[in-house]
C-alpha cells in the first residue's frame, strides 16, 4: 500500500515507542504541569517540528550518512548528551532552588519561573532532535518500511510520518491535560512540585546517560 510494507507492524511499533518515557514527552508534561495548558502545546509543536525535521533527514538518506561515517554520529550524540545533561542539571537545580523557598508564596513562584522552562518552544525543539529515541527511531526503524524500488518514496515517507505525527499529537494531548490537573496539585503542594521536579531532572540526565552509549546498530 503506497510503496509501504507490513504497514500496520509498522502502527504497532510506533504506538509501543511513542508510549516509551522520552525526554521530549517528560518535558511537554512538565511544561503543562508548570504553566498550562496553551503553553503546553507550544511546547508539542517543538516537538511536531523537531520529529518532522527527523523524518525529513531521514528520508534524504542522512541515516545512511551517520552510517558511513561514525566520527559523525559520535559528534551528534555527545553534543545532544551533553545538552540533554545540561537541562537535566538545570531543572535539579530548580527543585532544590524550589525546596528551599518550598514557604514563599505561588505568586513568588511564578515570578521566578525557572530557565529550563522559558521559551518552551523553542527548547522542545532542540530536545525532540537530540532525543535519542527519536534519533534510532527515524535512522532505522521507519525506513524500513519504505518497499525499496517503489516509484514515489517521497508518498511513503509522508504516510509514515502523519502516522507518527498523529499518534504523537494524541499521546501529548494526553499529558499535557494530565499536566493541567498535576499544576493544580503542585501550587498546593509545594514538596510535591519540588520532588516531581528532581525526578524529572534526573530523568533527562539518565536520557543524556542513555544518548551517550545508543549506537546506530
């Protein structure tokens, strides 16, 4: 169908991996979680465009590029660990920043809402394209479903990612409402907000962990 093979294996495997906790899915919900829903969505765009541009590369033979050429692929996934790591040491810092001032007022801190969270679109993008999931997933797994010799690739590709690109939309639709109902949770419980804070910080240092040792193969 359309120059795609085994199409809906492809369905289920794009469920079962979008469902995997990611550092581009853990930010859209912490930025729901902080500052709403409209926010929230700004941050899913980033992460629409970052996946897209993925889907992009991919399909121009950029996978087969990194292949040729590990020093390549090394340079790509140590710049993306080392930024990943930096958002993840970041967002510890404001759980503990958080921690400390756990008696101030909401509105104290509103005003000091921490950097890893300002420009939520911009910052969703950069991590959706060193996302490390993402990155083996579009280098491997979605051009394998692309029957080779098929006369309009480019149809085939574009099949596969409005798949993803839906199911994605669906899944962070869904955190970013459960963000909405934990924001109301977190202004009252201001320990609460602080300890999911550093579980998400040491989340994105375990992703940087996780970037630092994938391999193409």
């Amino acid at each position: 169908m359309l120059g795609i093979t085994d199409f809906w294996t492809y369905v289920l495997g794009v469920v079962a991996i979008i469902l995997l906790p990611g550092p581009n899915s853990i930010f859209v919900l912490s930025v729901g979680a902080r500052r709403g829903v409209r926010v929230g969505y700004q941050a899913a765009c980033g992460v629409f465009l970052g996946d897209a541009v993925l889907m992009i590369l991919s399909a121009t033979g950029v996978s087969s590029l990194l292949g040729a050429y590990p020093p390549l692929f090394l340079v790509l996934k140590y710049a993306g660990a080392a930024y990943l790591a930096w958002v993840g040491v970041n967002i510890l810092r404001g759980a503990w920043g958080r921690w400390r001032n756990r008696g101030e007022t909401v509105a104290n801190a509103v005003e000091e809402e921490p950097a890893e969270m300002q420009r939520p679109f911009r910052r969703a993008l950069v991590i959706s394209l060193l996302n490390p999931k993402a990155i083996l997933f579009f280098v491997s797994f979605f051009i394998q479903f692309v029957q080779p010799g098929y006369a309009h690739p480019a149809l085939s590709f574009l099949v596969l990612g409005a798949v993803v690109q839906f199911f994605s939309a669906l899944y962070l639709t869904a955190l970013i409402f459960g963000g909405r109902f934990l924001a109301g949770q977190f202004q009252r419980r201001r320990r609460l907000a602080a300890g999911a804070a550093t579980g998400v910080g040491a989340l994105f240092v375990g992703f940087s962990i996780k970037l630092a040792t994938a391999s193409l193969s």
